[in-house]
C-alpha cells in the first residue's frame, strides 16, 4: 500500500471485496477489486464503483455456468 490510501472498502459478493484508492502523489482516486479469501488484488484502476460491480457480477455470472465454477469461488445460488 506504499503510496496509496484506502478511502473505502466493502464486501461486494461471496469471492470479492472492492476498495475505493487515492494515490498520495497524484490525489488521483480509483477503485479496485480484492479476491475474498487471500484478498490479492485482481484489478485495479477501475474508474467507478458501477465498474468494478460490473466486472464482479461478470465473474459471478461465468462461475455458475461453468460445471464446479471457477477455481476458488464459493458457489452462489
């Protein structure tokens, strides 16, 4: 987190959390989205909130069709 502060943070699903960022150089602001269980970074930069949920619900959605779902994932109903 060198160079970064943590403005918010939430749990988003099951399998993600997203956190809202600002650089300490730039003051520029951004969101990214956090794997639940070893809570690794999987995505950053994202320019929205909206964005970051999309992308989630976009994971989500492909671990239900997929038979077992993707690897790590808690299954949702």
């Amino acid at each position: 987190m060198i160079g970064r502060v943590v403005l918010h943070e939430e749990r988003a699903s099951a399998n993600y959390w997203i956190r809202r960022v600002r650089r300490r150089r730039t003051a520029e602001e951004s969101w990214e989205v956090l794997e639940a269980e070893s809570r690794l970074t999987v995505a950053t930069g994202l320019g929205d909130r909206e964005e970051a949920v999309r992308m989630i619900r976009g994971w989500e959605r492909l671990s239900q069709r997929l038979e077992g779902g993707l690897a790590g994932h808690v299954l949702l109903h």
